[in-house]
C-alpha cells in the first residue's frame, strides 16, 4: 500500500491545469486505422473521513492516461484525460501504438470547486500515487507495467482508499469478486474486456 502524503488535497476545478488531450468518449468509436489501439480499464474510490465524507467514488471521475509514442521518428509523451461512465468504466480509443499506463484521477467532492486530484509521477516502479495542489500534471512517464496484447492496454480494475484527502492506498484487481468497500457495499464486476465485449458486441474491436 501507498504510505506516501501530501500535506493537503487540492482545492481548484478545471481552470490551471494543463489538460492535455481531453477525451469525452462516452461512444465507443470503431476503429480509423488497422494499427491505432484502445486503452481500457476501470477506477472505484473510496474517499474515507474527508469533511465529513466517507463516500465511494465511479461515475464521472476524471482519469489521467500517460501515452508515449513515436511520430516522425521522434519520441512524444502526452496525457489523455477522460471520464469514466457509471460503474467506473473508461476506455480511450484509436490511440497511436505505444504505450499507456494510468497516471492519476480527479473527483469532485463538495461544493462546485472542490476536488481532490491523485498523480503517479510514473518515473519507475517505486512510484506511487500521491494527492497534490499542482496545477501542472506531469507529462514524462518511463514505467508502463501492462504491456499491449493485441490492439489493447488493458489497466484492470483499480481501487483506491483516499484517507481523510491525503493518503493514496492503491489495488489492482483482473476482476472484482465482492470486493467489500469502505460504505460497506461490495462490487461484483468482470474482467474489464469482458465488460466492454459485452456492452458494444457489435464492435470491430473485439473482432
């Protein structure tokens, strides 16, 4: 588990951060060319002791992908921002061939301005993710643990305790098999391919 602190959570909304390459895929887009690939995964949130708050977090929390690639014969680093649906989904789609891992997420807790904002600098195993007040997410990243198979970066299903805003624990499931949360609920949920076969059966994706 991730021990590491920042001393206080990030107070801002969307205005100061460098964005990136925002996605607001909410349909899945068939694929444009034979060798653009996808990026899948999920995200679930437990916020624990914050103002009051002990609250789980999937719908609409904003996840930050780091990408490298080359183009021209050049090395590019960039983050794609998008949004997951509401079971904690995300994917990202028609991505150039490199690869991607994810480098953090933010969700808004109360009121219009508060959110808090977890980065992974991702410059080697030992990195982990920490809440920040940065405005600038970084955009380097050197470790990818989940390689491509096939056309798909698939990041698995990704559970985080927040504890009272500060501390990041982080876990990584294939599959969630009543995983029991910090409200007391449990999540029962499938592979993250299985997830996403089953909701676009049509797609020329999973072909």
């Amino acid at each position: 588990m991730n021990k590491k602190v920042f001393p206080r959570i990030l107070s801002l909304g969307l205005i100061g951060f460098n964005l990136g390459c925002w996605s607001a895929q909410n349909k899945l887009v068939e694929p444009k060319k034979p060798d653009t690939m996808a990026v899948i995964g999920s995200i679930a949130i437990d916020l624990f002791e914050y103002r009051g708050i002990t609250m789980t977090y999937r719908a609409d929390v904003e996840v930050i992908i780091a990408g490298v690639y080359k183009e021209k014969g050049q090395t590019v680093h960039k983050n794609y921002w998008v949004r997951t649906d509401d079971r904690g989904y995300f994917f990202l789609v028609n991505l150039p061939r490199g690869e991607y891992a994810l480098r953090g997420f933010r969700f808004q807790t109360v009121g219009p301005s508060y959110f808090i904002t977890a980065v992974n600098l991702l410059r080697d195993e030992k990195d982990d993710f920490l809440v920040t007040q940065s405005a600038r997410i970084p955009e380097g990243a050197y470790f990818f643990k989940y390689p491509a198979q096939n056309r798909f970066v698939n990041l698995r299903h990704n559970y985080f305790i927040v504890d009272r805003g500060q501390t990041v624990h982080h876990k990584v499931y294939f599959q969630m098999d009543n995983l029991r949360l910090v409200t007391g609920k449990t999540l029962l949920e499938p592979d993250v391919l299985t997830y996403f076969k089953a909701k676009y059966p049509g797609s020329a994706w999973f072909r």
